[in-house]
C-alpha cells in the first residue's frame, strides 16, 4: 500500500502530537474539532482528505517538498549532472545553462532560496 504525502504542516502537527504521546483516536479527535483547543492546520486538512488522514496515522506517510525545496532539489540535480559529466571530460554546458536560468529568474522574481541563490 502507498504512503499518503501529506503537507509538511501537517506532517508537523503530527509529530507534535505524537512527541507528547496522543493516541491515533485523540488525533482524529483533534481533527474532527472535538477538543476545545484542537490543531486548526490538522481540522483544516481531514475536511476534505479525512480518508488519506485515517490511512496516514495507521501506514505512515511522507512529507511533501515544499515549493523551494523542489527547486533546490531541482537546482542541485542540474549541478550535479554537469559536474558528472565534466568529470568524465564532456561538455555540461546545457546543464550550466540550467542552473543558471534558475538562479536569473529566482533573482529577477525578487525571491531567495537557501542553498540556491541566497
């Protein structure tokens, strides 16, 4: 069976919650908005994925990237395969191209990725 990915906000409600040793059941409590001080970010997700919730407190799940974490993925992939083949002494010029697109236009769109152009 496939792992839901869940939000990495939610994945982190999760955790905090099991950090403090909540049952699954008081989970979906918090969820469902039973408690007084349930977790908004977890109530705000089950209304429309309540089933992928259930399975991801049963299996387990994996976090979704963020936005700028696919771009740094994305970012030292192109890196790497230029590298990769500057080594074995061809041209990784398109891959240079690559990377470097993606520093300009990270740049001309005013935003900052750690590990990318910040």
């Amino acid at each position: 069976m496939n792992r839901p990915t869940l939000p990495k906000e939610v994945a982190e409600a999760i955790e905090s919650f099991r950090s403090r040793d909540i049952s699954n059941e008081d989970i979906i409590k918090n969820a469902l908005g039973l408690f007084d001080n349930y977790n908004e970010v977890i109530y705000l997700y089950t209304v429309d994925h309540f089933d992928e919730f259930i399975t991801a407190l049963v299996n387990g799940y994996e976090v979704e990237q963020t936005p700028e974490e696919k771009v740094r993925e994305y970012y030292e992939g192109l890196k790497s395969s230029e590298d990769s083949l500057e080594i074995a002494g061809h041209d990784g010029s398109q891959f240079r191209q690559g990377w470097q697109s993606v520093e300009k236009t990270l740049d001309l769109l005013g935003i900052k990725i750690e590990g990318v152009n910040a």
